[in-house]
C-alpha cells in the first residue's frame, strides 16, 4: 500500500550519504530509488548534470525521501522524528550513533512521559526523539513531530485539527495540555497531541520558548496524489491562508511545507529514457501546481 504522505528531507549534497546511515541503524530497513539531475531544468535547480537528486529509503517500513537541494534551506527542530524504542538497549544504540558529530537538544534521562527519552539533532541536522516505550501505544515506529514556535505557537491544536479535516481516515488519538504551571506556554495550548492522517501516525506541540527557528521547506511532507482531482483538492485546502511555490510544493498558513504530487511524476522521473525524463523536468520546473495532462504530454513529446 502506497504511503499517503512522505517526509521529503533537504540535504545540501549529502542525501544518499545520509539514507545509507539511517538505513544502517533500524532493522527492516532498506535504500530505495535514485534519481539524478540531467541538464534540464537548471535555471531552476542549479545543479550539476549527473549529481544525485532523490535518494528514497525506508526506516522500519516507514517511507522517506532525501533531497540534493543545495545549501539554500537548513534542517532545525521544528520538524523531528519521534521513535519508539522497546528497549533500553535500543535507546542506548540510537543514541550513541545519531547523537555522534550531533547536537544534545534535551540529554537522555528519565522524564514523566518515559523512563529513558532525549531529543537531538544529529550530524545532517535532522532531529530525533528517542523514547522508551510501547510501539502499541503510538501503533507506528517513527512518527513525525511538528511543534508550533514564534508567531505559531498557540495554534497546534488549530493545525491538526485542520489536517484532521482534510485527510480522509484521519482522527485525534489525544491530547494533553498545558496547565499554566509548566512556563512560557499559556494553559490548554498543546503539550503532546497525537492523531492520524489516512491511518499515518503524527504528532504536533505548542512551545513558547524563545527557539531561533521555524517551520521552513527543509523538511517538506510529500502528498502521494492519485489523480488531478486529488492534486487539486490538497492544493486547493492546504495553500488557503498559505503560499504557493514552485513544482507543487507550498506552505500551510501555519508555514509547514508540503508538496502535492501526483504519484505518477515520481514513475516519469524514473523512467530510464534520459530525453522523457527530461521533457519532463523541463514541464514541472515551470509550473506550481502541478498538471499531470501537461506533464504526460511533455513525457511522450507531444
């Protein structure tokens, strides 16, 4: 069953570096599809013919992909990856290897919500949180976290309930509030909520802490669409209040980053035909929302 939506993470040239090392470190996981930049298209990307655009990987059955995107746009800890570990050898494992040439956001050590936790952000600047625990709980290994900082905050529970609005087979697992007593963050704004979109695991939280970032198109979450009609009514939801951009992506009126994309470009871009592939490129880097019509017809050279 195709994964309704994928974290598209943003690397300056270090993507399949980087799927390869987290590929090493969870068990059932595995490197998928590359894609490489061809001449065309690069106005728009300005990268080099041959360099590795996309890595595709999976950690523990859970679908990702890297980007070579250049230095433009920076990992930082709005968007993390909360994993949950069954063993405090787990922990320890993860720990020792994502936290290494990494940066210590909150030190491993027991907290009310886990016996063994800690937050980092490791050597490409993506970040985890790692969480002793029981995967029934959560009822998915990794889940991506997005918290609500700056002019955001406050506004977690408006945003999930939002996407819990758009999403078919969504719904809200629960949610736990700030009582006032716990610092910056107002009572009855979002400590830790968790809910589901087309059965996929997320989480949001509000903090008001004074954090030195933001939502930003480094971590972007990818739409699988299946038809235009689909492209079009996530386009159409997810952009109001928002902000379009280029070759399907946009920002959420809380500035998250996604990119609706029919399934089907991703088959165009691995085709093994360099001037379909090309055809292609040249048709999605000129537009935003993204045609799958105008998109075939560029692939067969119509």
């Amino acid at each position: 069953m195709m994964q309704k939506i994928i974290p598209h993470v943003w690397f300056d040239s270090e993507a399949e570096e980087a799927a390869t090392f987290y590929a090493s470190l969870f068990p059932g996981s595995e490197r998928g599809r590359v894609t490489r930049y061809g001449k065309e298209g690069f106005e728009q990307h300005g990268q080099p013919e041959g360099k590795v655009m996309t890595a595709e990987f999976a950690l523990a059955g859970y679908e990702f992909i890297a980007l070579n995107g250049g230095p433009i746009f920076k990992l930082n800890p709005s968007i993390s990856f909360f994993v949950v570990c069954e063993s405090e050898e787990e922990v320890n494992r993860l720990w020792e290897s994502l936290s290494e040439k990494g940066k210590i956001l909150m030190p491993i050590n027991q907290y009310p919500w886990s016996p063994r936790y800690g937050w980092l952000q490791d050597r490409y600047g993506l970040s985890w949180q790692l969480s002793l625990g029981k995967l029934e709980d959560v009822g998915q290994k990794i889940t991506p976290s997005l918290m609500y900082v700056g002019k955001q905050a406050g506004r977690a529970e408006e945003a999930l309930q939002l996407y819990t609005s758009i999403f078919k087979n969504s719904k809200i697992d629960g949610i736990s509030r700030y009582t006032g007593q716990e610092g910056p963050d107002k009572e009855g704004t979002v400590n830790h909520a968790q809910f589901s979109l087309d059965g996929e695991k997320m989480m949001v939280m509000d903090s008001a802490m004074d954090h030195p970032f933001g939502f930003n198109e480094a971590l972007s979450l990818l739409i699988n669409c299946r038809s235009q009609e689909e492209v079009d009514y996530f386009w159409e939801k997810l952009s109001e209040g928002g902000t379009e951009g280029p070759c399907g992506w946009l920002q959420d009126k809380f500035g998250v980053s996604w990119q609706v994309s029919p399934a089907r470009l991703i088959e165009m871009l691995q085709d093994p035909d360099p001037k379909k592939v090309g055809r292609v490129t040249n048709a999605f880097m000129k537009m935003k929302k993204l045609d799958i019509a105008q998109l075939e017809e560029a692939f067969a050279g119509r």
